[in-house]
C-alpha cells in the first residue's frame, strides 16, 4: 500500500478530465486501486505527493499558486512529488525530489526524472471487437498492416505546418507552456514509409490510407465501422507499422500490443514506458527511418512459428497485466528511486 498526500480542493468533476491518471481510479471510479493506494490527509503521512492536475494546462494565476507551494511544501517535508503532463507534448520539471509523467517526450531530452506513461486503453477484445484473441502462424513472408492518416499531398504538409506554426507562436508568447518541438509532419512521413513497404516483394502488406482522422467519421455508424476496420486489420496481420504523431509517441503501438500483435515502432528518439522493468526488444522491432525493412525481414527471418506465437501472447499479456492504468502505476511505485 503506498501512502499519498494531494491537493484534495482540486479533485473536482470540472477537473475530471485533467486529473493524474490515478486519482481518477482512486477519487473518481473508487475501483481496485484503493487496494495499493491510500490517500492521507497531511504530507507528513504520505510516501509520495501527487499534485492533482494536469500541470501543462494549468488554468489560472491560483493554480500555479498552488503548483508553486505543493512544490515547496513537499521539498520542505522532503518528500517525492508525482506531476501528470498530459496531452500531445508536455512539459517537464527540472527539480530533483519531483518525478514527470508523460506520454511522449524525446529520450535524449527528458532527464532521468521522466516517466513515460504508456496511453491507456482497455482491453479491444471486450470493448470494440467480438473475436477471441488468436495468434498468427509464421508465413514465409512478413504481413504488416496500417491504417490510420497517411496523406502525402502537399495541401496536407501545408496545413500540418500551420497548426505547428500556430502552436509554437502560442508557446513563445507563454501562451502554452508545454515542450517547444521541432516540426514533424506525421501524415506525410508516414506515407512516404509505408510506401516503400509497399513496393517491397519481400513483405506482404495490407494498408488502408486515411486522408483524415478515422477517414472523417462523424456519425455513431461511421465510426464504429472505421474501429473495427482498424482492429481488424491489426487482427489480420503478424506486425502493426507503428510511427508517432504530433507528440513523439504512438497510441497505436499499445493497441497493438492490447491486440496480441507486433508493433514495428519507427523510433524518432522515443522513450518506452519502465525501460528499467520491460526488455522491450523482445516485445517489438525498434527501427529507424534508414532501416527499417531490413529491421523488419531480419526479425521475421530469425524467429522461428513457436517464438513469434510466444511474442504475440506476451505482448497481450505485457498489455493487460504491465501497462493498465493501476497495474503501471502499482509496478511504479515498487522503484524506491520513484516512491
């Protein structure tokens, strides 16, 4: 059972949706958590401090008031302080009793007080899609599926640069206060390497291109339709093409590991979630821009039907038991450098 102390004023339902991961099991859905985790009302009591909110999007002067004194309250009680940066890009803290959790992040960047969350998803088979879990057998040649927004049209680099142009003009005029990040257009990038997936005879792949998010869906009907076709095609094929979006993390990589699938993770500087607790190659195939085909047909080369069905199964397992809301933060708080 880990103690902690928060800011219990700022556990409101307006806040619902800013609120540190945990507490929303812990305050809000009152579910298992409250078996590893206990709330105490004073600093003093506690193993850690949780501040409540989302610090990237802190609202007003008193928030940050309140940022400010939590902060120097548990350095007084010298005590560690978890802080939630939420959203696309975040932002980091450079203080040495204070732990950063976030979704993505460049690695060579982020100091040693950074926590990568993986995003949090249920489980696909009970919530959007009727099949059992069943591996696939290895063929002779890789199948690797995708679908989601690729667009290589020059209109879509345009209006990609300008919502970064407009963010970043926010961010220098302290109108946003998450990370500075380099340009990367997602969309575009990721066209131009399922391309060359494509015109490879070695591998068999299975793509479906979005021009928008979920092919425009705007109706309950579309958008069901449009889940289970990007289920389905995770279900079909042994390996997921997995490449970050506008933050530098991959939703999709969890879900395919939720899927029981293999993720091929394009790495633009990521930082995997418990990289201390998790030996992650033995989970994906962590490739760059330069070689990752020759990544892709090496991994399927060298592992035989029984390893790949072994990898498949582990990787659902790893999905449900490692990288759920509780169980991640429960695995967390064992690392005493953390808690």
């Amino acid at each position: 059972m880990l103690n902690f102390y928060t800011e219990i004023s700022l556990i409101t339902e307006e806040n619902r949706k800013r609120i540190f991961p945990l507490l929303l099991d812990v305050f809000y859905l009152k579910n298992h958590a409250l078996e590893h985790f206990k709330y105490v009302d004073t600093i003093e009591r506690a193993q850690v401090c949780i501040f409540s909110i989302d610090i990237s999007y802190l609202k007003n002067n008193k928030e940050m008031n309140q940022l400010n004194n939590f902060l120097s309250n548990a350095k007084i009680a010298n005590k560690k302080v978890w802080l939630y940066s939420g959203g696309d890009f975040g932002k980091n803290i450079n203080m040495k009793n204070v732990i950063t959790f976030r979704l993505g992040g460049f690695h060579t960047k982020l100091n040693n007080h950074t926590q990568i969350m993986p995003s949090f998803i249920g489980d696909v088979y009970k919530i959007n899609f009727s099949t059992t879990w069943q591996p696939i057998n290895k063929i002779e040649k890789p199948s690797i599926g995708f679908v989601g927004n690729a667009n290589g049209s020059l209109i879509k680099l345009l209006k990609e640069f300008l919502i970064f142009s407009n963010l970043t003009t926010k961010k220098l005029f302290g109108l946003d206060k998450t990370d500075i990040q380099f340009f990367f257009p997602s969309s575009r990038v990721r066209y131009k390497l399922l391309k060359q997936i494509e015109s490879n005879q070695n591998i068999n792949s299975n793509f479906i291109y979005r021009k928008k998010y979920r092919a425009g869906a705007n109706t309950e009907e579309t958008k069901k339709q449009t889940t289970l076709e990007f289920y389905q095609n995770m279900y079909n094929n042994i390996y997921t093409f997995c490449l970050r979006g506008s933050g530098n993390f991959s939703v999709r990589f969890y879900e395919t590991l939720m899927m029981g699938r293999i993720p091929l993770l394009i790495d633009t500087d990521v930082r995997l979630p418990l990289e201390n607790v998790i030996a992650w190659e033995n989970h994906c195939i962590k490739a760059s821009e330069n070689n990752f085909i020759e990544k892709l047909l090496e991994f399927h080369s060298n592992h035989t039907n029984e390893e790949l069905i072994e990898i498949q199964k582990s990787n659902r397992i790893l999905a449900k038991q490692v990288l759920g809301r509780i169980v991640y933060f429960v695995e967390v708080s064992k690392n005493k450098n953390i808690s």
